[in-house]
C-alpha cells in the first residue's frame, strides 16, 4: 500500500531525508514550508501557497487515485513537497510530477531524489509515461531533469502568465517508463 512507502535518501552533504505520502497531519509542517516563499518563488507557483487553506484544502482531501503528494522530512521539519498526478480517459497511462523544495535544501540534491521516487512510484502505479512542464527559464531545473533521462518534446510559447501578467516559455519534458516497441 502507498501509505506505507517510506524511503530514507542521503544527500550529497550527508543529510538524511525520509520521503513518504504526505497525510492529513502534515498540515501544519507544510504550512511552515510554505509560509516564508518569496514572492519570486511564489511567481511560479499554480496555487498561493501562502494561503493556509490552499494547503488544508490538500491535506483534508487527499486522494491518492488522484494525486500521489511525497514530503520530504529531515526530522520533523517538512523540506520539501513533490507531487505525482494522474490523469484519467485516453491519458491515463500517464503522470505529470511537480516538485518544491525549502530554500535551504535547494542545490543539494533533494529535487533529484524525491525525482527519482516519483520515478519508481510511477512504475509501481503501471505509467507508460512521466510529463513535466518548467518555465523555460528555469535551465537548472530542466538540466536535472534530463539528467534523470527526461527529453524535452516541445516548448510553449507564452504559456504560463505570471501574476502580474508577464509570460513566459513552457518547456515540456517527458520521460518513457516502458521501451517502446515497434516490432512488425
């Protein structure tokens, strides 16, 4: 069962991180995560994070059918989020991931691992198929994921508005869970 999944990953600088399904008790630690976001971050974001009934909203409804939410704690103290959702009908083979992370945990290779676990996840949950879409800008963040073996299919022109209505690129990234086969 998902519920129990826990994994322990150790970063680049030593630090242990337990990966596990976000629950309905983790309301308060993710609003801890969330609470200092900086208006830049924030910029990117679908949701206002800052909001505390954005995040009680996910906590009191969770539906793992529907998306699959990882935290990333090291100790008590929440330091990241990734997310796995699933999509229904003719798309139902594939996922689409998202990932966040604390300031402070940024750039030690958090984003990679809880990466990787959505990755495993996903073949657990019988994918065909992983979806990530990164404003354009963001090429860190897009380098990682093709390091993971991600491949960037397309890029959207002005497909994501920001807050104060600039726009900005879209870069799709997709990754095969399963070889193809075109045998005859």
């Amino acid at each position: 069962m998902i519920e129990n999944y826990r994994n322990v990953v150790m970063l680049k600088d030593g630090v242990r991180v337990l990966l596990r399904p976000m629950t309905a008790v983790d309301e308060q630690e993710l609003i801890k995560l969330f609470t200092p976001i900086g208006n830049e971050d924030l910029r990117y974001l679908r949701d206002d994070v800052r909001d505390p009934a954005v995040v009680q909203g996910w906590c009191q409804t969770l539906d793992y059918g529907r998306v699959l939410p990882l935290v990333a704690l090291v100790n008590e103290r929440i330091v990241g989020e990734a997310t796995l959702h699933f999509r229904h009908g003719p798309k139902r083979h594939v996922g689409e991931v998202r990932i966040f992370m604390a300031k402070d945990f940024r750039r030690r290779g958090l984003g990679s691992k809880m990466l990787q676990t959505l990755i495993e996840l996903a073949r657990k949950q019988d994918l065909h198929m992983l979806v990530a879409e990164i404003v354009a800008d963001q090429s860190k963040v897009i380098k990682a994921f093709k390091n993971l073996g991600f491949e960037q299919r397309a890029v959207f022109e002005d497909y994501f508005m920001l807050p104060d209505g600039d726009v900005r690129d879209v870069a799709v990234l997709m990754l095969a869970l399963r070889p193809s086969v075109d045998e005859f």
